[in-house]
C-alpha cells in the first residue's frame, strides 16, 4: 500500500504544505474516489467548505481565513437535514445498529422531542445552539482532520485551538474557479455511499435521493439579513437596478452574484429590488456597471472590499449567466 488512508482524525492542527506545483485535481479525486469513507462526513465537509468560500477573510499575510464554526454550522444544517428530515443514513451501521457520532447526536435529540424532524432552518434557536454544541466537538475530532490527511495538506491548513482554516491563493483558486464541478462530483459520490450504505442495510431506496441530497443546503429566511441591510445602508427606497420608488416593505433582497453559485448569504451581497427586477434576474449576474455600484455601496458603507468583478469572473466560469440588465421603462 503506497499511501495511507482515513488517518488525521486527532490531529490537533495542520498546516498548509507548499502546494505551488500540486495537482489538486489528482488530491481531490484521491479523497473523493479513494479515500477510506467509513461515513459520508467528509463529503459533507467539502461541501460546507464550499457553501463558505466566498465568505473567507484575506489576512495581511495573503491568506484565506475561514471560522471552523462557520464551516460547522452549514454542516451541522446539512446534516441535519439529511439524517433528520430526510432519514438518508449516512454511516453503516455496526452490528449493534449504531450510526455515526453526529447522526446520533441528532437522534438522540428527535426522540427526546419527535417534533424536531422538520428543516435544520425552521428550527427554533435554542435548539440550532443545542445541536451545534453537540455536533461541533464530533465535527473537530472526527471532520476536519480527516479531509486535511487525504488531501495531504495541500488545500488547507487548520487549527483546532485557533477555531480556523486558512487557504492560500493556490487552493482558493482551484476551489473557486472549479467549484460548481467538485460540488456536483462531491454530491454523486455522496450519492452513491448512501445508495450503498441503503443497500448494505437491505433498508428500502429513498425516492428522489438525489434531489433530497441537493437540497440539503436551502435557502433561508432572508428577513433579518433584509433588516440588517436597511440597517446598514439606510433604507431601500429604489430599486437597486431600475430604480423603480419601492413603497416601505416592497423591496426584495437580491444576491448580486446568484445564491445558486454562492451558497451562502453575506450582507455584501445583497441589494433591494423591485419583484420585477428580481425576478427577471433570477440566477444571472448583473453588467459590470452594476457590480461596480455594489462595490462603491460595499466600501461606503464597510461592508468589506470584494472585487465583485472577480467574483463575476470566477461564477462565469462556473457557468454563471452574466450581463444582466433590467427593462427599461
Ligand atoms: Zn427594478
């Protein structure tokens, strides 16, 4: 055996190696296909990776910081969802039918209250916190070092103590540029473990397991991020694009780059518009003119400095519509 599988669980931090002439390519496709998956966290974990990426932070040393609580939260929802509302296992159960360490955290907590099983998002907020303080231990033993040891250290660094993960722009590159690919490649061999570990168990196929898995990650209420918005930037009286007159409480939230290419939901993203606007845009990105005027906002109001050109860039290559305008007149 040349290379060692499914180690790194303890480790306590990882640091990024020189990956200047890695092949990524080569370092995923090791974890994904060959990697030892003695449950499904590790395609979980990349997809909360993902889910996160845009929302990193560049440190003055050029790095891409990320909180493992972020990452943990879009894990634990997806997680979740998939064990909880969806009832798609996803560890092979031993011989005393017992299932992985977080999918248990969350059954434990459906039967102390079988109201529970709905979406991770409905949840009331204590109990969000009470499954993050459960999952989150499982999440930094048996996660974060797993993925790090398979990928031989060459996407990220991590620190347990430091609660972060840091990317360099080499790993930061491949990840984005590519991301829409290794999130569809991550959801069919993700796919394929459930189907597998269904079998295993002689358990009845799920119906439309794929579209189940796919929609683990949900959009959420957007209403405080709307709040926090006309907070921040004092009221939403025009449409951002047509600049439409929005009566109190008409004006919708806009991700500027789609919601389907990022994933997540950071206020720098957002703009008013009207129902019209929002709904002709749907998951395209704006003209450059546009992007340039949400840059401008973002700065005026520290909202943080994301070349939203590049971002542009970046979810066209992924396939991302660009150009978009609003109607005239
Ligand atoms: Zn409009």
């Amino acid at each position: 055996m040349g290379k060692m599988y499914g180690g790194g669980h303890r480790l306590k931090e990882g640091e990024l190696k020189d990956n200047s002439s890695a092949d990524f390519f080569a370092c995923l496709a090791h974890s994904l296909f060959e990697g030892k998956h003695s449950a499904t966290y590790k395609f979980g974990f990349l997809k909360s990776l993902l889910d996160n990426l845009f929302s990193s932070e560049k440190g003055d040393d050029g790095l891409f910081y990320l909180d493992l609580r972020t990452i943990a939260s879009t894990f634990v929802t997806i997680y979740w969802n998939a064990v909880v509302l969806y009832d798609i296992p996803q560890m092979p159960m031993t011989s005393e039918g017992k299932t992985s360490g977080i999918a248990r955290v969350f059954k434990d907590m459906l039967s102390a209250n079988p109201l529970l099983k709905a979406p991770f998002e409905s949840l009331r907020t204590d109990v969000k916190i009470e499954a993050m303080k459960k999952a989150y231990p499982v999440f930094k033993e048996n996660v974060i070092g797993a993925f790090y040891y398979d990928t031989e250290g060459l996407i990220y660094g991590f620190s347990k103590k430091e609660n972060c993960l840091w990317l360099n722009q080499n790993s930061m590159d491949f990840l984005s540029h590519h991301k829409s690919l290794i999130d569809q490649v991550n959801y069919y061999e993700w796919l394929k473990m459930c189907e597998k570990i269904l079998k295993e168990h002689g358990l009845e196929p799920i119906p439309y397991l794929s579209t189940k898995l796919e929609e683990i990650t949900k959009r959420v209420n957007l209403q405080p991020f709307k709040e926090a918005l006309e907070r921040d930037c004092g009221g939403n009286n025009i449409c951002f694009y047509c600049g439409k007159p929005l009566r109190k409480g008409e004006g919708e939230l806009d991700h500027v780059i789609p919601w389907s290419f990022i994933k997540s939901d950071p206020e720098w993203n957002f703009v008013f518009a009207c129902r019209s606007c929002n709904n002709g845009k749907r998951d395209a990105i704006p003209s450059t003119e546009y992007l340039d005027l949400v840059q401008k906002r973002n700065e005026r109001f520290n909202l943080g400095n994301h070349d939203m050109r590049a971002l542009a860039r970046i979810a066209a290559y992924n396939g991302v519509k660009t150009g978009w305008k609003p109607k005239k007149g």
